[in-house]
C-alpha cells in the first residue's frame, strides 16, 4: 500500500495482486503495466490506461565483469510496443555490451570540449564522472547511436 497521490504514473511495471492506494489519487497513467492498483471506487479519480509503450529505450549503465577484472557499457536496445519489464530477458542479447576500450571517462577539470568532440569522432562512448564541467564550447555528436551518460554530482 502507498499513500495518496495528486498525480502518478507507472510505466513498464508488473503490479502485484495486494499493490493499493491507501486514500485514493486524483489521476492515475498506467503505461505499458500489468496488472491494477486495488482500491475503493469512491476513492479513485481519472485513471488512464496505455497497454503498450509505443517506444522505448531503457538507460544505459556501467557492469563489472569481476572474472575478467573489466568495465563494459551495457547498451539496452529499444523495445517497441512494450509492456511490462523486461529485465528478466536482458540475457546478452537485448544488451549491447561494449567494451571500455570504446568509451572515453571524462573528467572535470581535465576533460574539454575539445577533448570530448575528439573522442566522439573517434566513435567513442563518452562517460561524465561526477562533477562541474565548465565547457566553452559545444559538444557535438556527429554520428547516432552514441551514449553520452553522465553519472551525477
């Protein structure tokens, strides 16, 4: 159970049979999930239902591969009409794992622009660490499919 919401959206999930609302919500979108939130009719306001994401592509993220001591960027492809997760499929085939031999680790106070365009013409991935970037000039992405992914401050 979770409390009232003004508003709330749930996209690509699988809700369990006891998920409810606890006081109700005024507006409900559920995308692509499986399942319902219980509740007392009394208590439920608009409720939107989309049985597919039209498109989507999940977020990048780092993995360590602790037998081969290496980093690779998992890459998820894009998903068309999905509905619920899909994690459990995530086997190598729906991830494109590259190795970090094709990303370049930038670095605040250290990595330009001039040095993050060079590395994305190189075809490279491009990870931001954490931190303030002052950047004089834009970066450009000159070619598709390339992650820029910065990891917070």
């Amino acid at each position: 159970e979770f409390g009232s919401q003004q508003q709330f959206c749930t996209r690509n999930c699988e809700i369990g049979d006891d998920a409810a609302y606890e006081n109700g919500a005024w507006s409900n979108v559920l995308i692509g999930s499986k399942g319902m939130y219980k509740s007392h009719p009394e208590e439920f306001g608009k409720q939107t239902i989309v049985e597919s994401t039209e498109c989507i592509a999940e977020k990048p993220y780092i993995m360590y591969e602790e037998n081969e001591n290496k980093y690779y960027l998992m890459i998820p492809r894009s998903e068309l009409a999905k509905r619920g997760i899909s994690w459990e499929k995530y086997s190598n085939s729906g991830v494109e794992r590259v190795d970090f031999e094709d990303v370049y680790v930038a670095e605040e106070g250290i990595s330009t622009a001039a040095i993050i365009n060079a590395k994305l013409s190189e075809g490279k991935h491009v990870i931001l660490t954490p931190g303030i970037y002052k950047i004089a000039e834009p970066i450009v992405v000159g070619t598709s499919n390339v992650v820029i992914l910065g990891l917070g401050l």
